[in-house]
C-alpha cells in the first residue's frame, strides 16, 4: 500500500474526474442542439484524442508503444469499442432526454462495474459495496421517476 501524498493521489484524480464528467453532460447537452448525435460524438472523440495524444507527448510515454503486449491491444481495444458504444448512447440519451435524468442512469455504470469487478476480477464485494450499490440504484429511481 503507498503511502503519503502519492498514496492519495488517485482520490484527487478521481474526483478532478467527476467534476469533468459533470461539465462534460452540461457542456454537451448545450453543444449538441441542432447537431446529429453520431456527430457530435465523433467530434467530441477527435478532442479527446488529440488531447491524450498531446499528453502521452508531453509526458513522454510515446516509446512505450512497442512493449504492449497483444493482450493488453486486445483489452485496450475492447475498452475502446465499449467506450464508443456508451459515448454514442450517451449523446443520444442527452439528446432526446432530460440530462438530470439521463446522467443518474448513466452513473448506474458504478453499480454494474462492482458487480463486473467482483465476478470477473475477482475483486472484494463487501458489505459496504453492498448498501452502496444498493444506495446508488435507490437514488438512481428516486432522481429518475
């Protein structure tokens, strides 16, 4: 387990991670008036590839590229591909729903992700994952009906 600052440090991503999420659904929904939704996707795809590019280059973690193994290309892939499929569903949803109400939807992704995580990766599923999860699906219904 690390410890000190760094040991934290994936708490600070993580929230720096919510708040951009939630100017993402904002920004959106007023960015895709008039716009079709597989387009509006698709660009919003090009920024986000141009900006991680941009990092892997200012970091320096381009000459990592060759020592990818073929299972991780596969995963990163597959992640990708189910990255897209979400976006595009997401964009629609925006489109044609109430994005206070598609969003708490969309965040049931962290109910599905315990499960996957502890069937799949064989991660723990306690007690508190438990009323969490079962917290975030009864607020979910409370937000949406």
């Amino acid at each position: 387990m690390e410890k000190g600052a760094k040991g934290n440090m994936w708490m600070v991503f993580a929230i720096l991670s919510a708040v951009f999420a939630a100017l993402t659904s904002i920004f959106a929904k007023i960015g895709i008036d008039g716009v079709p939704s597989n387009l509006a996707t698709a660009l919003r795809t090009v920024v986000v590839l141009a900006m991680a590019w941009v990092m892997v280059f200012i970091t320096n973690q381009q000459g990592g590229i060759g020592a990818i193994s073929s299972k991780s290309w596969l995963f990163l892939i597959l992640s990708g591909l189910a990255t897209g499929a979400s976006w595009l569903c997401y964009y629609k949803a925006i489109q044609i729903g109430e994005v206070s109400k598609v969003v708490p939807i969309d965040k049931m992704s962290v109910v599905l992700t315990l499960i996957l995580a502890f069937v799949f990766l064989h991660e723990k599923f306690t007690w508190q994952s438990g009323v969490g999860a079962v917290l975030i699906t009864a607020g979910t219904l409370v937000m949406v009906l």
